[in-house]
C-alpha cells in the first residue's frame, strides 16, 4: 500500500477509540467464547486436519483444506478475542451513580426517546462487542449512541444519520442491568459433531 493511503490519527481524535467499553455481560461472554475456541473446537478441529493429512495426498484432499482454512479461521478469531477481552474496560450499568452520572446519558444508560413523528424506542448503550438490535442493544460509538451520550431527560438531540438530520427527544435515562445473549456453541462445530 503506497504511503499516500496510509491514515495516522490526528491529535484531535478521541483517545476512547481505543478502549473497549464493556459491561460485565459481554465481557463473560467473550470469555465464555473464547475458552470454547481453546478448549473444545480447536483441538476437534486439529484432530480432523491430522487424520485428513494421515490421508495422503494433501493438494487434492478437500477435508484437510477445509479442516486447515476452518483452524486458521478459528485461530484469527482466538487472536480477536484475546486483544478484545485484554483491552476490556468494564463498566457496570448496576454500579451507584451519584450527581450528573445519574441523571446524564453514559456508557450502561437505558434510555427511551421519542423522534419527530412522535415514535417512542428504548435502547440500553453497549459496547461494541455487545451490540444486538433485536434487543435494543445500541454501540456507544454508534451515530444513535453518540447522539445520546451525555444528554438528560428532556433534553433535544440531533441524530445524524445516513439519511439525514433527526430531532430526538430524551424522555427518560436510568442505569440498570443490561442483559446480553449468552454464548451458545454453534450448531455444526467440530466439538459438537464429535460428541454425537
């Protein structure tokens, strides 16, 4: 890649960019994920490549190349965690918040807000990791989160979305327990192939 294309972040950038903002949810399950991979499908995974590689000729065996691009998947995905959990910076919704942290909208914060047509929604603000809009789970670095953060009930908020500027309105903020999906082995993993 010519140097031309290359991007150095400006002194001006946010630092946060950085941080991994979780909530003790999500950091459980990416630990929970990340041991499944270690333990479990890995080494199924590896036990297929070495009885397809006992098989002969690899160049033309398709159960090996699968098996081999199956473990360099996983073992990428091992490397993506293990940064993700170490950067983790847990913040829990629960923890007793005093002053503007009460009352403002922060990393954690369930909040309900109305647009312009009079639509009510409620997102909970998560971290990246932790993003799941079937449950109203919203990223904090997201254009709805960052439009949020650090507004109060009452409060008028500009949304800058894809489509165009949105008048929100903040009905109500509060810090509760945001409950994440939990980690579920994969149906067709190589560990639960093995166990059948």
């Amino acid at each position: 890649m010519r140097k031309g294309f290359t991007r150095r972040p400006q002194e001006s950038e946010p630092a946060a960019q950085g941080k991994n903002y979780i909530t003790p949810g999500g950091l459980q399950r990416l630990k929970e994920e990340h041991w499944f991979l270690l333990t479990k499908d890995r080494p199924a995974v590896a036990e297929v490549v070495a009885w397809a590689a006992s098989n002969g000729d690899r160049s033309e065996n398709a159960d090996y190349q699968y098996a081999k691009r199956r473990l360099r998947q996983i073992d990428g995905r091992i490397r993506f965690l293990s940064k993700r959990i170490e950067a983790a910076e847990v913040v829990d919704p629960e923890a007793p918040r005093t002053g503007l942290r009460a009352t403002k909208v922060f990393f954690g914060a369930t909040v309900l807000y109305a647009n312009a047509a009079g639509v009510e929604r409620e997102v909970s603000i998560v971290g990246t990791d932790e993003v799941d809009l079937d449950r109203n789970h919203i990223s904090w670095v997201s254009p709805l989160g960052r439009a949020l953060m650090r507004s109060s009930e009452g409060d008028s908020v500009v949304l800058e979305a894809p489509g165009g500027k949105e008048q929100l309105t903040v009905f109500k903020v509060r810090y509760e327990r945001i409950d994440v999906e939990p980690f579920r082995e994969p149906i067709g993993s190589y560990s639960a192939a093995k166990q059948s």
